[in-house]
C-alpha cells in the first residue's frame, strides 16, 4: 500500500505518473467531464440513499462514501492535468475569492 499524496501538487503527479504508465495516456477533456458527472451522480445516490429519503434499491452495489469522493478527486485532478491546471493555485484563488466575498457574511469563529 502507498502513502497518500501530502500535498495537492503531489496528488497531481502521482496521477500522471500513473496515468502515463498506459498507452493510451489521458481521456480527452469532454470524456473526464463526462466522468465526473458519472462519479458525482453516484456520490449523490449514495448520499440519498444514507442521508435521505430514498431508500438502497435491492441491487445497488455497496461503496463507501470515502470510495466515491475518491473517484471524484481522481477524475478532478485527471482533469485538471490534462488541461495544465495548478490545483493548489486554483484552491487558493478560490480561497481567496471566498475570504473577501464573505468576509461580511458571517462571524468568525474566536
């Protein structure tokens, strides 16, 4: 078993170098677009079907929450690879943008 990545750039190399291990390389944007709306719809039923109302259909196939935010982040960082995308850059502009949009919107925490 591997250590997990420590930092979000290690993440992104770690996912190329496995990625680039195969002939084939990375999907095409539009096909890991695709992908991520295929793995969000499943964290959603299996959101649903533990947090909401409807019920586990008899032949759904057991995962974890864990497994289906595993895939997401997987699929966002084959995404953001193939299109030369710094996440750790893209989180902080994010970070930022939030901090100044809502820096009157709620209390801080003491």
């Amino acid at each position: 078993m591997t250590t997990p990545p420590e930092t979000i750039a290690d993440a992104q190399d770690a996912v190329d170098r496995w990625i680039n291990q195969w002939e084939e390389g990375y999907f095409s944007p539009l096909s890991n677009l695709a992908r991520l709306t295929e793995e969000v719809g499943e964290l959603a039923r299996l959101i649903n079907e533990r947090h909401g109302d409807k019920p586990p259909s008899g032949d759904a196939v057991s995962s974890t929450i864990e497994e289906e935010l595993g895939d997401i982040l997987f699929v966002v960082i084959t995404l953001a690879n193939s299109l030369d995308v710094d996440l750790g850059r893209a989180l902080q502009g994010v970070l930022e943008k939030y901090d100044l949009r809502d820096a009157h919107r709620f209390t801080r925490r003491s």
